[in-house]
C-alpha cells in the first residue's frame, strides 16, 4: 500500500472515530487509541528516508566501519549508524542485536573450527568495540549525547570458567 493510500485510510478512519467519539467526550482511551494510530503512522512513513545512508559523509561511513569487507562488521556498522539517525529523529528507544554473539562453537567467518572463546572473541571484539565506539563518538560530535543513553549488556551473566 502506497503512502497516499494508507494516509488517505487513516483520515477515513480518523473521520469515523471522531464521529463516534463526538457522544463520549469523556472517553479518553478513544483519543489516545487515535494519537497512537497517527504516530505510528508518522514513524512507519519516516522509515524509508532514515534507512538511506547515502547522504552519509564518508568520514561518517568510515567512522562506522561501513567500507569493511567483513559482513558482520557492515552489518553492525549499519546498525549503529541507523541507530544514531533513530535518535536524532526522535525515537525514544532503539534496541541494537550484536547476533553473533552466541560462542558455542561453530565456526569462524574465515571457516576455522571454533570450539574455544577465545577464537570467536578475536573476531568479534574488534567489530563490535569499532561499531559501538563510533556511535558513542558520532552522537557526542552532534550533541545528541546529552539526550540519550548507550547501554551495553549481554544476554544473560553467567561467570566464565575458563
């Protein structure tokens, strides 16, 4: 569905509920069902434009890491990045997944068995300190530091017995 069509909806549905709410003007949750419909609306139609990184600099791509010719470290870089334009557009809170952070085994992206953590965090500690570290100095370079706050954890905290 297009963006004209689905505006044109929502302002079908907007007409139909302030019909419906002009007898209960002591219904609130309707009001509030509403707003919460044409935020939505907003953040769903901004998606497309925060998505595109090619008006980045490309001391900001470099920054992030997104030249890397590794693909997990693109990837994580394009997390980052996105999430540094989420909060400069306004949003409250924005969840990144480092998913290769899961060190059971397997193995490594240059196809080395990897039973042992310390394989795995030859690999990734370097992508994800580079990420993280770029998005902490890119939102302290553009004084959206002062409005959000970083935090790092892990899925759970279980002691190492290494």
């Amino acid at each position: 569905m297009g963006g004209a069509q689905q505006r044109g909806k929502l302002d079908y549905i907007a007409e139909l509920n302030r019909r419906f709410a002009a007898d209960k003007p002591e219904d609130t949750d309707l009001q509030a069902r509403l707003n919460s419909y044409e935020l939505a609306y907003r953040m769903q139609s901004a998606v497309p434009e925060l998505c595109d990184l090619s008006g980045e600099s490309e001391a900001t791509r470099r920054l992030y890491g997104l030249d890397s010719p590794h693909a997990g470290k693109a990837a994580y870089a394009r997390q980052c990045l996105l999430a540094r334009r989420l909060v400069e557009a306004g949003a409250r809170v924005v969840t990144l997944n480092y998913s290769k952070w899961d060190w059971h085994g397997g193995t490594n992206t240059e196809g080395r068995k990897n039973n042992s953590i310390f394989l795995r965090e030859e690999e990734d500690f370097p992508i994800f300190d580079k990420c993280v570290s770029a998005l902490v100095e890119d939102l302290h370079l553009r004084g959206t530091d002062k409005d959000c706050a970083v935090v790092v954890m892990a899925e759970f905290g279980r002691t190492p017995k290494i």
